[in-house]
C-alpha cells in the first residue's frame, strides 16, 4: 500500500502548526528559486523571525529538504490541498 504523506508528522511526531508553516514556507521558497537559490535568511525573513530559530525546526537545509518531501510527498507545491498554496 504506498505511503500517503502526513502533514502532520515527521519522524513519528506531531509537527506543531508554526513547524507545518516553516515548511510550507520553504516549499514556496524552494519553487520560486531552487535549491541554490534559497536562502535561510530569505525563509526567515519571510517567516518574520530570525534565522537561528530555523534550526529549532531542523538541523540543517538538506534536512528541511527532507521534511518537506517526506511531509508533502514528491509531488511538491502541486499535490498540496486547495487552499494551502
């Protein structure tokens, strides 16, 4: 049966709302500008906080990349639900 993504959780954990919004965020960031092109300094500007608060959600910007395909799945911006984009 093939894994439908949780918005919810990543690692077995509930993710707290702010956490699901670092992520939705950087997905946004992510799209717009690639993987070189994002910066955790845009994501916490964006975020309207300051950039080592980031890594109170992950330890660094492989594994938000990770959390991110692990929690939308791989069909990136474009399998979130109507309404979350």
């Amino acid at each position: 049966m093939p894994r439908t993504p949780d918005e919810r959780k990543w690692g077995g954990q509930e993710l707290g709302e702010r956490h699901r919004e670092v992520l939705r965020a950087a997905l946004h960031l992510f799209a717009e500008r690639g993987y070189a092109g994002a910066s955790l300094r845009e994501l916490a500007r964006r975020l309207g906080m300051q950039q080592p608060s980031l890594y109170h959600y992950f330890r660094s910007k492989d594994e938000l990349v990770d959390q991110i395909l692990t929690t939308f799945g791989f069909g990136g911006i474009g399998s979130l639900p109507p309404g979350m984009v």
